[in-house]
C-alpha cells in the first residue's frame, strides 16, 4: 500500500491519532540546529567533525552531551546545551516549513482526529514552531522535553505522546526524521511510522524500521474529503 494510502486507512479507524516529531519533520530546522553546535564548538575552539555534529540530531541535548565522546567530556551537559541555543540565530537560519507539514495538521484536526507533536526539543521552540507554521490554536498536544525522564531513542516519549491524546500507540500514525526518533516510535509500539528523508536517507531510514520514507509530510495531508468523512463521525462518537 502507498504511504498517502495507508496513512489514510490508518487515521480513519476508530481511536487512531497522529503523533509528530517536530525538527525534520515538521520544518527543516535540522541545518538551523546544527549551525548553532558548529558555532558553539567554533566559540570553544574545539575541532568537531560533521558526522559528531550531526550525531545530535533527534536527540536531547544533555544526553547526546553526556554520551557522546568529544571536548565536552567532564563539563555539564545542560550548561553545554542552554549555551548551544543561545547560538541559535534564526535570522541567519531560518528553518524552513516541510511541504504538508501544516496541511496535515489542519486537515486531521478538522477531522477531529487528535495530533501530537512529540519532540527532544523544549516546550517553547515547540510552540514556536508551531506558531510559525499557524496551526498553534488547532489543539495540538506537545510531548516535549520537559515532560519524560528519556529522550529518544527511548520510547518513553512517544508513549507520552500517545497517552496525552488517549490513544494507544499502536493505532497512531508517527513521522520522524532520524534513526533515533524512528527507534523511540517503533519502541513504544506506534502502527504506523514514516521515516522522512530531510536529514538522513531514505535506506537509512528504512534499515532503522521506517515503514515507508517520504520526502516530505504531503502523504500526511488527507485526501479529498475521503479520510475526513470516515473520521469525523468517529470522533463525534467519543
């Protein structure tokens, strides 16, 4: 079954909801991300090579920090973290929306059906992001970093995300970006999961259990009106 398919079938049975990473998947703010570690290490002096930059990706910050060899070994990883976002310069890199991301969001809650942002990231860049890309008043619940004690690749926060829109992971929907995000949906049980190829490819993503790899979250957005009389119904009975 096609991806557009088979996330259509899935977010029309009743009780399904749709669970979302947020950097990579919902705006391309991975490369915004990593010019703010590159800065960072530039500002330390230290020599740091892309693969360990891009090894953060998908990840919280103070445990990437903590468990990474580099640098930083012995020196406070949320101290490492809180100076790394003040490097953040969204002006010089602004992340840029994925095609679908906002569409999909829109069209799902207008089917009633339940969404959640589930990110390493902290609660306000979420609601930044969603802010930025107009959907912050649909209702969109947010599993953030705030709120597990493990990040991905731990499924703890998926399940979060799940149980904060009353659904069990197993009829949820899940996009992410990196083979950690993919790990923490797959772990935590999720139906369905879509590897989405802004940051790693889409082999990448499937060797690490990606059910399909999209380019992008069109395959998200619904189709015609078809999903969304099949689901509204649904929800109105809950």
């Amino acid at each position: 079954m096609a991806p557009a398919a088979a996330v259509g079938a899935a977010l029309a049975a009743p009780g399904a909801a749709l669970l979302l990473d947020l950097d990579g998947t919902l705006v391309d703010s991975e490369p915004t991300h990593r010019a703010a570690y590159r800065r960072y290490f530039a500002r330390r002096g230290w020599r740091v090579d892309e693969a360990a930059v891009r090894a953060f990706a998908g990840r919280r910050g103070a445990e990437a920090f903590a468990e990474l060899d580099g640098p930083w070994a012995g020196e406070d990883p949320h101290e490492l973290t809180a100076a790394v976002i003040a490097c953040l310069d969204l002006a010089a890199d602004p992340p840029a929306p994925v095609p679908g991301a906002a569409a999909a969001i829109a069209g799902w809650r207008a089917a009633g059906v339940p969404v959640a942002v589930v990110t390493s990231a902290a609660r306000a860049w979420a609601a930044t992001v969603l802010d930025r890309l107009g959907v912050a008043d649909l209702g969109v619940a947010l599993a953030t970093a705030e709120d597990t004690a493990a990040g991905k690749p731990d499924p703890a926060p998926y399940r979060h995300g799940a149980a904060l829109v009353g659904a069990e992971p197993a009829a949820c929907v899940a996009a992410e970006d990196t083979p950690a995000g993919l790990a923490s949906a797959l772990g935590a049980g999720v139906g369905l999961v879509l590897g989405v190829t802004t940051s790693h490819p889409a082999a990448e993503l499937e060797a690490a259990g990606a059910h399909h790899a999209v380019a992008d979250l069109t395959a998200l957005v619904p189709r015609a009106g078809k999903e969304v009389a099949r689901a509204r119904p649904q929800r109105a009975r809950r």
